[in-house]
C-alpha cells in the first residue's frame, strides 16, 4: 500500500482573519466557506492546506507547519516588508536546516525553512 501526504488541516478560532495571515505567506486560496473552513495551496508543490474553524484551541502550543522555500532570505525579507513579525531569525540547526519561525493567529508554529537535498537524505538517513 503505497501513501501519499496531500492534505493538512488545523484548527483556528477565526477561519477569514487566518485567511488573510496565510495568503501573507504566499498561500493561494482555492477553498472559502466561511465561516468554517478555508483551503489554501502552495505555489510549489502538489499538497493542500486548510483551515477548519473550531470554538476552543485545546492545545496551546498548536501545529507545527513547514513551508520551504528556495531562497529563504529573500522570502523572510518580502514577509517582514508586509509586516510579518518572526520569532527567530533564520538559524542553521544541528540537522542541517535553516529555519525563521513564527506563530499564527492561534499559536501554531510556523516555520519557513530550507534543507534542500539534507530533508530527505540526511547524512544519518537510515538506509
């Protein structure tokens, strides 16, 4: 049996505010049925996003999200131009990633990062 990941949903409070932050990030929305749901895609890539809108965030650290991204300075400055407050800086991590995170409206993580050949084929890759 053979899967694929194609689709992510997480929970937000305000479906139309969330709308606005991912298209911020370069989202494309293809889905608006407010007030409850939203799906967004990637310009790279073939999965989706969405969002599904819920009355209680049960867990206060939310989803964690990975966007990637060629040039990972260039989009980190057009995101701070449009008023995108980071967390961190991009930082190279111990596996060979260089991540900026952030936090959506309902404080899930975000993070826009770029590992290129090291995402999937690590040197630790277990054969």
């Amino acid at each position: 049996m053979l899967l694929n990941l194609n689709q992510i949903t997480v929970q937000v409070l305000d479906v139309e505010k969330s709308i606005a932050f991912y298209e911020k990030l370069g989202l494309r929305l293809i889905v608006k049925n407010l007030p409850s749901y939203a799906r967004f895609e990637c310009e790279a890539g073939d999965t989706t996003f969405s969002l599904h809108q819920t009355s209680e965030i049960k867990n206060e650290t939310g989803a964690w999200i990975y966007f990637e991204t060629e040039n990972l300075q260039e989009t980190i400055n057009n995101l701070l131009a449009q008023g995108i407050f980071f967390e961190e800086m991009p930082t190279e991590q111990t596996w060979l990633w260089t991540e900026a995170r952030l936090k959506d409206l309902d404080n899930n993580q975000i993070i826009i990062y770029h590992a290129g050949a090291n995402r999937k084929n690590p040197p630790w890759r277990v054969n």
